[in-house]
C-alpha cells in the first residue's frame, strides 16, 4: 500500500527539526547534516524535486550568540534567527555542494502566504528554483514575525508550503520514530502507531504536548500539520531524522514511522494529478475486450489485452490509453517501463517472469493508478 501511494511521488516537501539538526550542546550537527543533504542527493537522482523547510536558525544563534538557555524574549529570539539563519545556510550549502547541488534561501511569514498574489508568487519562485535543480530551504522570516503574522511553528509552514508548492508529500523528520500511542518518555510501553486513516481525537490526544528545550512544536503540532496537509490530499510521514537512511527508506515506501493518510479528497486529488497535472511520455493500445474491462468492470490493465505500446518511458511514468479507435479513454501509471512493456504485448500474466526474467506484478496499469477520462 505505501509503495503504491509512494510511487505516485514527484515532488516532496521534507520538514526538519530543529531537536534533529542539533547536537546536545544546542550547536548545529554539521554530521547529521551531512547525512541528510547526501540523502536529498540521492532522491534526486532517482527524479525527486525536493523541497526543505527546515529549522535551526535560533537554536544555531544561540550559540553564536554565546547563550546557554533558549531565548525566551521575541526580540532575543529574532536576533538569534538572524545570526543562526546564515550559519544554517552555509551548513546546507557546505553539505550539499559535494553532491553538486546548490540551496536557495526562502524566508516566509504567514501574511506572505495569505496573500493570493505572494502565495502565487512564492509558487513561481519555487517552481523555477526547482526547474533549475536546486534545493529550496525555507524557514519562517523571524525577523519580522510578531504573533499575528507567526506561523506558530515550523510544522505548520511545513504543511503550508507543501500546498504552495503542490507537492505530493510530506515528509516530517522528528527525533523519535513516529507517532506513538502515549508519550514514550513516561509511558515505556507506548507502541508506534504505522499507519494513521483519519486524524480523531483519540490521535490527537496520543500527540499531546511538547516538553523540549529546542524547536517551538511537539507531537501535537506535527499532527496538527498532517491533518492540515491531509485536507489538501497529501499524505505525511514522520520518522526519526536521527537514523541513517531513513529519508530514502521512507520516499521507498518501507514501514517506517508513522503514515498520516489523506482524507477522501487525496485520492481525488491525487486521480485529478495522474489525470491533468502529470504529462504523459507514452501511448498504450488495448483492444476490445481490455477497453470494456477497464471502462465497465473497474479491472486492472493486463498485458494480454495490450496491442501496441509507442513512447520511451520508465516504470511509474503516466501514460495514455487508447482504444483501437486511436481516442484516449484513460490515462495511468505504467508498472512497467516502454522496453519492457513492448516485449510483454499480448502475453498472459503468468508469462512476464519467464519473459523479462523477474516481474513488478501481474499488471501493466493497476487500478488504482489509473483515471477513466
Ligand atoms: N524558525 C525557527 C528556527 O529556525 C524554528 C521554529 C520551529 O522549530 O518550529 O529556529
């Protein structure tokens, strides 16, 4: 099921904390940032666009501003952001530079975003940083915040952008594993909650409060945030940022964390995305019989009812369907990629091992994937 959801993922929007980017002295750990930025490297190799909203800039102030305990007064907060925020961008930029990719600095309030005209333009901006291959960090504009212009926290942004930004996930790094059913810190035999349908109460009240010396949210404003982002039909997964690995194990669809199901409207959503926002690279033909299975009987697209396929395509692209009349009926993401959809024209299921010599699934088009037009 998470693979399913994870494959339909182009663009992700990746939330970091600040109890993560920092070691127990407060300071920036250049370590776990190193790991991260390597980690964003390789989903973008595999054609990930991704977004950062991270945190750090106060918690990095502070100690360049020589400050034992977390600053408490908005004006010594705000002076902590503005030192901490360029030590945070060097950090991102010294790190991701060995893996050639370059950050971008984006500085938000929530007055910029309730805007349509800002939040139009902050779209602009993020799509061409994107389209340029670089790595947009953003962060709330301390500086100028007060209360009624505040995100509140981060996680709250962090929902926020993945809607500005359109993305079709959003990935929490936290420092514990997920969600769990009790705080863990009192409750030792508190049990990780995997998977989450419906944001209830009962969730709400697992997530309680916050109690951390660093960063302004806890559990209860990262569920706050999935729900927020769950309403716009984007899932959310929370890991533990502090384990090697995870960012990619999570964008792979393993059973990581916890994962915070859209709302109905997702998967609405998500058809409307296959359907009008992905671009398709390929044409697969299907014959009578196929075409009827798929418009009537709500079936999958089987290889033995593929006649012709045309395009260059990977495994996952979106793809149209034509019926033998050469008109589009529906469109879908291929399980298999153009090369290998080709040698498996007209064969059965059951010959797709013998035929490629390993298989992804009796399908060349599931279900859910696909969106009768
Ligand atoms: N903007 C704050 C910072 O960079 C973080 C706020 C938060 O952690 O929620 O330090």
């Amino acid at each position: 099921m998470r693979k399913e959801l994870l494959k339909t993922v182009k663009r992700v929007v990746i939330k970091i904390g600040s109890r993560v980017l920092t070691d127990s002295n407060g300071a920036l750990d250049m370590a776990v940032i190193g790991i991260i930025c390597g980690e964003i490297s390789l989903l973008r190799q595999k054609g990930l666009e991704v977004i950062v909203v991270s945190s750090g800039a106060i918690a990095a102030g502070r100690s360049e501003l020589g400050l034992t305990y977390k600053p408490r007064t908005i004006p010594h907060k705000q002076a902590a952001a503005a030192v901490g925020q360029t030590r945070l961008m060097q950090a991102y930029e010294s790190s991701l530079a060995p893996h050639k990719l370059k950050a971008a600095q984006v500085l938000l309030t929530s007055e910029d975003l309730g805007s349509r005209q800002r939040f139009l333009n902050a779209r602009a901006t993020l799509d061409t940083l994107l389209g340029f291959g670089i790595i947009p960090i953003i962060n709330e504009n301390d500086t100028v915040v007060v209360d009624e212009i505040k995100f509140g926290d981060n996680d709250n942004l962090s929902a926020l952008v993945t809607n500005v930004a359109e993305a079709h996930l959003l990935l929490i790094l936290t420092d514990i594993e997920g969600l769990y059913s009790a705080d863990p810190n009192t409750h030792p035999d508190a049990k990780l909650i995997p998977l989450v349908k419906g944001i209830s109460r009962d969730i709400e009240r697992a997530a309680g409060g916050s109690n951390s010396s660093v960063g302004t949210g806890g559990m209860a404003t990262k569920v706050a945030a999935a729900k927020k982002a769950g309403k716009n039909g984007i899932a959310t997964i929370m890991v533990s940022g502090k384990r090697d690995g995870i960012i990619v194990a999570a964008l792979e669809g393993e059973e990581v964390g916890t994962l915070f199901l859209p709302s109905d409207i997702g998967l609405n959503r998500r058809k409307h995305w296959i359907a009008y926002t992905l671009r398709p690279s390929g044409k697969i033909t299907v014959d009578d019989g196929a075409k009827n299975a798929l418009l009537k009987k709500g079936k999958s697209l089987l290889p033995s009812g593929v006649v012709q396929v045309e395009g260059r395509f990977e495994r996952g692209a979106c793809i149209r369907l034509c019926g033998s009349d050469g008109v589009e009926f529906a469109r879908g993401l291929s399980d298999y990629s153009s090369a290998e959809s080709i040698r498996l024209v007209g064969c059965k299921s059951s010959e797709i091992e013998g035929i490629l010599g390993y298989h992804y699934g009796d399908v060349i088009i599931h279900r859910d994937n696909l969106v009768l037009l």
